[in-house]
C-alpha cells in the first residue's frame, strides 16, 4: 500500500530547515541569505507553502500550470505574493535561450506555426533541430515571446536556498535528491536515518570554510555535466582559483584537480602540470608527478623526490611507491615490492573451474574440504569489528557529533582525525581488554545496544558476530589491538584492501588473499597486509590454478512454487538427484509447506494441493538438512536462476546464508545440442527419451534434468577428445 504523505509536509521541512539556518548557520550567513529569510518571514502560509513546492522541483523553469496543490487554496494570489517580495520571477529576455531549450516540442511546434503559420515542419524535425529554429528566429523577435515568459517562474532555488541545502546536508546532488527530498525518502521508509538523533548541529564552523565546500560541490557536479575540453579547461582554472578551507574542502579539491587532470593531460599537457601543482598535500598527484618527471628523463629531480618521501612518508601508500620506484628505476632491481611480497608469502592452490565467477568462494570450499572453518571476509570483517568496538566513541560520545539524522559516516573518520582527537577514551578502552574475551564481551555488548541502528561503516545482518567472535577469540589480544588503533590513526587508508579470505586452523586464525590467474596485488592491499603482518597476523597470497576436477559432485534440483520469484511466492516442493563419476549417489525429495494458499492453476499444473502441504514441513525446518546435502557441491537445474533465486531467497527469510556455484541445463543444453527447436525440460525429454515420468513434480524433473545433464557431459567429452 503506497504510503500517503500529510498535507502541508513540504511546507513543514521548509520551516524545519529555515528554523534550522536561524539557530545554527548565523555565523555562515551573508546579507543576501538573511535577506532571503526575512523576506520568507513576511510570507503568508499560502505563499510560503508555494514556494517550498517549487524549490522541491528540479526544473529551472516551472510552468505555473503545473503548481496546483491541495494545501494551497489560491495558487494564483500565492504566486503574486512571492513575485511581489522578489523571491520568484518570471522569465525575461535575458531567459530566452534556455527557456527555449527547456519546452517540449509540441510547445515548440506550436510556438513556431504561430509566429508563422507557413513555416513548414515535418514531424520528423528532432527537438534539438526546432531549438535551433527557435533560437535563431526569436533572437530578434524576444517581444513575441512575453505570453510565453507570464506562463512561467524561474526556480531560482539555487540562488540562496540550495545553499541552505548544502549546509544541512553536506553534498550536493544532482536530480531530485535534495533536502526536502531527503526527508521524503526517510518518512517513505526508504532512505535510512540514525533516529536517535536528536539535534541538528552546525557542520562547518566558519564562514569561509562553508563558501569554500560549497563552491566545490558546485564544481564537483559541473564537471558531471561537461561534455567538451574547453569546458573542462574552464573549470580547470576555477577549481584551482578557489581556496579550500578545512580538510573535506582540501580532499574535494584534490579529487576535482586528479578528475581535471585526467581528461586534460592529453589535450593541455601544460595546463595539466599546473593542475598538479595546485594539489594539496596529495599523494596521489605526487606519484603523478613522479612518473611524470621521469618520463620526461629528470631523474636527478625524481630520485631527490623519492628519497625525500622516504625519509618523510605523508601515508605508508607513498612509502610503499617511493620505495618500490626507486628500487626499480635506480638500484635495478628486478623484483618489486609488490613482487617480493607475492613470491615470499604465494602458496598455489588447485581449484576447480567451475569456481572461475568466484575465485574466493572456490578456495573458501577448497579448505572446508580439509577440515577447515573459511569466512569470506574481505573489508567488512574490519569494518564491522572497528564500528562495534568504537561505536559509542564515533556516534555518542564525540567532540564531532552527526550534525543530523542522515550523517551516518562519522565525521573524525572523514578527516582522518579519530585517534588524535579522543586519544584518551581510546587509550582507555584499550586498558580494558587484558584478554581477547574482555574485547569479545565489549563488541557483542555494543552489538546488542546498538544493534540495527544505520551507520556509515558497516551492515547489519544476523550472522555479524560469527566470523568476529572467531577472529577475537582465535587472535593475540596485542594483535587486535595493534590493529585497530593502527585504523583509529588511519581509517582512510586501512579501510580496505583487506584479504579475501579468514581461516581457522589449529586454533589460530590467518588471512588469505586470493588470486586468480592474471590477477595482481593492488597496492593498498600491500599496505593493509603489510599493517596486518607488522601487527602480529598471519597472511598468505594464495595464487589459483584452474583444473578440471573429476570428482566434483553435482546436486540436480527442482523445486516447484507457488507461482513466479516475484510476488512473495513460496516453495511447495523440493527434489534433488546428486551425481558423481557419472552416477546418481543419492536422491531427496520433500513436499514443504508454504504457509500460503496455492492458486488453482498451480494445483493443475503440478498436482499439489493445499491439503498435501498441510502437514509437510516448513522450510526453515528442512533448511539445515538441505543445506547438508548441497554442501560442497555444484548447484544444478533447467532454468537455473529460478530454483537457486527461490532456495536463496527462503534461506534468508530462514536466516541462513546461501552461496554456491551454479550451472544451468538449458544454457549447456543450447551449447551441446545447437540447433533445436525447444530447449523446455519436457521438449528435450521427448527428444532424449528421459524418463520424465511425472511433469512438474520436483523429484521426477530432478531425475530428467539429471539424465540430461550426463547427455550434456557425453556430448562434452566426445568434442574434447575429437579436437
């Protein structure tokens, strides 16, 4: 049921905001934003809820026609209110060209044949061809287009009120998500916020740092919209005129400069080596230089740099750089870092590949096999863990509070400042955990008191603390904590390129990196594994070599349902045939209770009844038992999207996690037998002669998709050995 909004409810966040600059923007106010305020004040509630609605538009011309609402009983007189106090407008000579641009083209037709009625359009005529029409014919004919401008206002929201905006929220965006729209989406219940926030605060605390990220925000969104090297020359040299004040300024203002120079470096290699030198503090475009000095044969500058960097690394990435070219380029060594690392921590492992969509997911199974317990963790064990442990530090008790319900990343970690600013909470809290238990106890705590709260590090789920509780428990405490205030003094860095793999083995954890043939070491991953070694854990690079693994079992699957994957259907039936070397090994089948009625047609279709499923068992009560059988397998069916889709999705609503390597009969029916007519289960059972008994009952399509499958294999084997 679509979710009705209140009337009036543009008109209450504009207020909000409005009441929100007052309180706690005054010191981030010029003249004209407190003119713009008081003029809003003189307003009567009719007018002030016309304007909130045309700020909620995101055309810069809005066809007065189109501005009827139910909260505003007098459209008209709120329009004339608002001109009369200078806060909308409408188009003037001044608009002509983009107006022009901005109507549709029957506007545009009729516009044109009523200037003159023997003007000759074809229908064909594009809308970008009659803009040129227009343009070029009401260049010096602007006075015929006055009835046109009085059909119009200007949505000047970008004059005072978008910075308003941008004040509350942080960013700009392109299209409708704005303010106002930010709310909308929350009390939709689709954008999430941290509801126990109470207070809107300030996020900037000058004048000029605001000015400065709000430039930058203008300039972050032209850059989307360029489409030509002029512009982008343009903007070039705005981006570099316009200081940046405070460290978010300073970022945005180095990735804009990185963005210009990329598009730039080919078009104006001069143009492009200012752009560098007008980054701050920017290790990105340092290397750039680097490279780029040396291309040109300034070795004498580029070792000096290097050398310099050594001595004095900005970030352990440069480091890792500077050491690696130097090594490289000026002591002629053959290896990289990156290469060292590799050979010194590779071990190869032989994969089956079937596995090729999900290398990490092969090598996970490859060590289950073993024994082993393997948690596919990549960044998000690190996150998850560094948000439980510090939440109360980041979010409750912070000297940078979220300025308000829709800030989720916190603020310190944006600037990379957490450690420096409550070194001493975080210094306490490290005294406590004597014992790797002590900080399992503060995680699972936090876990609890927060739990589902929106945050910007990490996502909640029902299996969070499984693969944590492994990692604290089976981890030296001193390791734990090395790391973790290692990413409290640098989040940015070491929020990612984590392994992709945690194992457990003899009581101990290590992490594994997985590479796949071609696959290559990036170098924040040799930033994060090397913190991770330096901090007392163990990791490994595990390089993958494909094989065809004869003993791979293949477990055939049906299901039947109570209609399509979409629609909150259910399963009503399952059946699986497992096969190995060739031969079935086992076969399950179970009816299940889908809680729901089944449609009549479904019932004349598959022969299940409501009366047949009444007693069978929910699948959250097969769930374990199916999970079991499927394990370390290869998940096959006709159509297989559809079966593993529904399987997946009832495992979710069960709780469990569902992931395995699939393989699909009709797209290996259509590349071993090309040329038929019909790829359906019952067309190519004819055609086969399978022996599919009974049509649409799980078990009986398990066991003809399975005789198919061998068919499949037969035809496989015959053209590799006839190759």
């Amino acid at each position: 049921m679509k979710k009705e909004l209140p009337a009036k409810y543009y008109l209450a966040h504009f207020k909000e905001l409005i009441d929100f600059i007052n309180e706690q923007c005054g010191q981030l106010l010029e003249q004209t934003h407190t003119d713009f305020i008081n003029k809003v004040n003189t307003l009567g509630e009719q007018a002030q809820c016309m304007l909130a609605r045309i700020y909620s538009r995101k055309p810069r011309f809005v066809a007065i026609s189109t501005l009827n609402y139910a909260e505003i009983d007098n459209a008209p007189l709120a329009i004339k209110q608002l001109i009369q106090t200078g806060l909308i407008a409408h188009p003037t000579d001044n608009d002509y060209d983009a107006l022009l641009h901005h109507l549709t083209k029957p506007a545009l037709i009729e516009l044109l044949a009523s200037f003159d009625p023997e003007l000759v359009i074809k229908k064909s005529t594009s809308k970008a061809a009659l803009v040129i029409q227009a343009v070029n014919i009401f260049r010096e004919n602007r006075e015929y287009l006055a009835p046109i401008y009085s059909q119009f206002i200007i949505n000047n929201r970008s004059d005072v009120y978008e910075y308003f905006e941008f004040l509350y929220i942080g960013r700009l965006s392109e299209g409708d998500i704005n303010h106002q729209n930010s709310f909308v989406l929350r009390d939709l219940g689709v954008r999430a916020t941290r509801q126990s926030h109470t207070q809107s605060l300030a996020r900037f605390d000058t004048l000029d740092e605001a000015k400065s990220n709000y430039a930058l925000n203008r300039f972050r969104l032209a850059f989307k919209n360029i489409t030509a090297d002029e512009q982008y020359q343009g903007l070039a040299h705005e981006v570099m005129a316009q200081h940046a004040q405070g460290t978010l300024a300073i970022s945005l203002k180095n990735k804009l400069l990185l963005r210009l120079y990329q598009q730039l470096k080919k078009v104006d290699p001069a143009l492009s080596f200012s752009i560098l030198n007008a980054c701050e503090n920017s290790p990105e475009a340092i290397e750039i230089q680097i490279r780029e000095q040396y291309r040109q044969g300034n070795k004498d500058w580029v070792k000096a740099e290097l050398e310099s960097i050594i001595e004095d690394p900005q970030t352990d990435d440069l480091l890792y750089f500077a050491d690696d070219f130097l090594m490289r380029k000026f002591n002629k060594q053959t290896r990289s870092r990156l290469s060292a690392m590799l050979a010194d921590t590779q071990c190869v492992i032989e994969i089956d590949e079937i596995y090729r969509g999900d290398v990490e997911q092969g090598v996970a199974q490859y060590y289950e096999n073993q024994g082993l317990r393997a948690f596919n963790t990549e960044n998000t064990l690190w996150q998850s863990l560094f948000g439980l442990v510090f939440w109360h530090e980041l979010y409750v008790e912070t000297p940078h509070p979220p300025c308000n319900e829709f800030d989720l990343f916190p603020h310190v970690l944006r600037t990379n400042t957490f450690y420096h600013t409550q070194q001493q909470q975080i210094d306490a809290l490290f005294e406590q955990w004597q014992t790797p238990e002590d900080l399992l106890k503060h995680v699972c705590k936090n876990a609890a008191r927060y739990f589902d709260q929106p945050n910007g590090l990490f996502r909640w789920h029902s299996e969070l603390l499984k693969p944590l509780e492994v990692l604290i428990l089976h981890s030296p405490i001193t390791a734990l904590k090395s790391h973790l205030k290692n990413m409290s003094l640098r989040f940015l860095e070491l929020k990612d390129g984590y392994p992709d793999l945690m194992i457990l083995k003899d009581g101990t954890v290590y992490f594994e990196e997985v590479k796949a043939p071609g696959d290559k070491l990036r170098r924040n991953q040799l930033t994060t594994i090397d913190n991770l070694k330096n901090s007392g854990f163990d990791v490994h690079i595990a390089a993958v070599n494909w094989v065809n693994d004869p003993n791979r079992i293949y477990s055939v699957v049906d299901i039947e349902t109570t209609g399509s994957l979409k629609g909150g259907n259910r399963i009503t039936e399952i059946g699986m045939v497992k096969i190995q070397h060739g031969r079935v090994i086992e076969t399950w089948s179970s009816l299940i209770n889908p809680q729901m009625r089944i449609p009549k047609f479904i019932v004349s279709l598959t022969g299940i009844t409501d009366t047949m499923v009444a007693t069978a068992p929910r699948f959250s009560e097969i769930a374990d038992t199916l999970l079991h059988k499927l394990k370390g397998s290869i998940f096959v069916a006709h159509n297989v999207n559809f079966d593993y889709g529904f399987i997946r999705k009832e495992c979710e609503m069960a709780g469990h996690y569902f992931k395995m390597p699939k393989l699909c009969t009709v797209v290996e029916s259509r590349k071993a037998f090309a040329g038929l007519k019909s790829y359906s289960l019952g067309n190519l059972s004819k055609h086969f002669e399978l022996a599919l008994t009974n049509h649409h009952r799980a078990l009986a399509d398990a066991t003809a998709t399975a005789e198919l499958l061998l068919l499949i294999k037969e035809q496989q084997n015959e053209a590799t050995h006839s190759r």
